[in-house]
C-alpha cells in the first residue's frame, strides 16, 4: 500500500490529540487484534512525547494491550464516522472487528501494531508505560509515541490544517449516544499588542 502520509515529528506528536477528537485505539497480541473507539485522551508531556488515554480495564482491548506492552491511536475522520461508531459499540470478544466492519489496517513501522490511514488523518504508536499503582485501580493508560504520521492535507508543519477544502478529513468530537461534531471551524487571534 503506497501511503499519503507523512511522518510527524516526535516533538510534534501530542499536537495530533491536543484538540480533544476521538481516537480509534488498534491493538494486538498474537493472532488476535481489536480496534476501539475511545473519547478520553490528552497529551501529559512532549519530551519524550506522552499521552494519557482511558482504555477501561475489562475490554478485550486493554487484555491485549496490557499483553502486548503496545498500541495504536488513529485519529479517525469525518468520513469514517460509521465506522468509528461501529467499533465503540460491539466488543471484540464477538469477533474480529477489522474483518466484520471492513477495516483495512497494516502494521505500524515500529512496534508492529495494527493501524489505518483509510477513514483516519493521523496515527501513533504508543508504548504502554506500565504504572504498577494504577494498572488495577484505574482505566486510564500512559504510554510514551514512539512513532507518527498524517495525511499532510489535513496536519502538516506541526499544526492542524482544517478548512473548507477538506471537510472530510476533519476530526471527530464524541458528545454521546451516537453523536459527534466535527472540528473544522478556525478562529484565529490577533497577537497581543506589546506593552
């Protein structure tokens, strides 16, 4: 697959979840895979880039992760707004959730995790930092990027580029029960007038 992304710099990464979207979190562990949708993650630091997402503890993916050490994080689009409503929804202890929504996933170039570019505008390969204290008390997980890339029609220079000319690949906004809204809309300020 001859892909139209980008690598994103490591100091960049954070940047790609800043804004709050939902993210579609891929992960594996031996034959077995799973992608979920997941409306709670935020950068906690830039050098080394790391992000804190909450994953509860008794998904199938959070077996797979905590396994594994590793995982994904697509940042999916307006465009796969099914989709991505459709691996929130159904666990994947019924089944492959690639295969039964028709996911076209390929292995992440670091760590091997299951990742999409098609519905998505940018990825991440996280590494789980384990967090003995946390691990059984609480669903949210901390992992270092350790790999990144996005579509440069939608993220390029570092920064989010939305606009009018590609609304479909504006970033998802969870607000509940099947609804999203859609980032797109930029505001710029005016810098402040020295003192």
């Amino acid at each position: 697959m001859q892909s139209r992304f980008e690598p994103v710099a490591l100091a960049h990464a954070c940047r790609l979840i800043n804004h709050g979207p939902t993210v579609l979190v891929t992960s594996r562990h031996g034959d077995k895979r799973n992608i979920m949708a997941a409306a709670w993650s935020m950068p906690v630091e830039f050098s080394p880039p790391r992000i804190a997402i909450v994953i509860d503890k008794a998904t199938f993916s959070r077996e797979l992760i905590a396994a594994s050490g590793h995982f994904g994080v697509c940042i999916p689009t307006a465009s796969f707004v099914q989709q991505t409503y459709a691996v929130g929804s159904v666990s994947g202890r019924e089944g492959d959730k690639f295969e039964r929504f028709g996911i076209a996933s390929f292995d992440g170039p670091v760590l091997g995790v299951p990742l999409i570019e098609d519905g998505a505008a940018a990825w991440m390969e996280c590494r789980l930092i384990p967090e003995a204290h946390t691990e059984d008390a609480y669903d949210t997980c901390f992992a270092e990027v350790v790999s990144a890339a996005a579509d440069p029609l939608a993220f390029s220079g570092g920064h989010w580029q939305f606009s009018d000319a590609n609304a479909s690949l504006h970033t998802l906004h969870h607000l509940g029960a099947g609804n999203f809204v859609v980032a797109g809309k930029v505001i710029s300020a005016a810098k402040p007038a020295a003192s």
